[in-house]
C-alpha cells in the first residue's frame, strides 16, 4: 500500500504519526507543505472526501492569529482558499493511501483503515 503523509515535519502530531507508521511497519513517502507547498485541486479533493470542517483546522495558532473577516462566513470556497494561503491551516497529519484519506492522527482508527 501507498501512502503519503501531508504535513509540516516539525509539528508533535505528525511526529507521533510518523513513529506510529514506522512502528506498524509502513512505508510512506511526506511531503511537507510548508516546504513543497499544497495545490488547490488537491485541497478540492480533499474537502469533496471529507468535508472542508474536518479538514480545517481552527483551533491553531496560525487560525486564530488571523483577521475575524477571513475566518467569518466560511464555506468550502472560502476554506480552500485559507487553507491554500496558510498551509498551517490544514488539520494534520493528512494521509492520503489507495483507498481513501486520514485526517488527523487516531492510532484506532488508522489501524482499522490500513490493515
């Protein structure tokens, strides 16, 4: 199985994600989207798989930190757009693996959809 993690390398999620993988013994390419960036299709496909309030995460730093007219009357246009203009945006880590999206790290969860 194929996965890629999305996310920024230095975030505690994604770390404990990341020991979880390797512990379980599975391969993934990551991709940090601070770094390497994150399209809009991409995030379009995303929020069509799972909603755009899961994949937004609101309860960051970088989300609170901005202005209330960007985070007022959101929807999905709107979430997309904030989360392509601040990738710390997006609720971490993401894995995308052959059939379907992670969002978030629930070790129960994971083990249920990649076993």
């Amino acid at each position: 199985m194929t996965l890629t993690m999305f996310g920024i390398p230095n975030c505690d999620t994604i770390k404990k994600a990341r020991a979880w993988l390797d512990q379980q013994g599975f391969g993934y390419r990551f991709h940090d989207y601070k770094k390497q960036g994150v399209d809009r299709e991409q995030l379009v496909r995303w929020v069509d798989q799972v909603g755009w309030e899961v994949l937004l995460n609101r309860r960051g730093t970088t989300f609170r930190a901005l202005p209330d007219a960007a985070k007022t009357g959101l929807d999905a246009d709107k979430a997309v757009a904030l989360m392509a203009a601040n990738p710390s945006c997006i609720k971490r880590p993401v894995v995308e693996y052959s059939s379907g999206l992670l969002v978030g790290f629930d070790p129960t969860a994971w083990e249920q959809a990649l076993r």
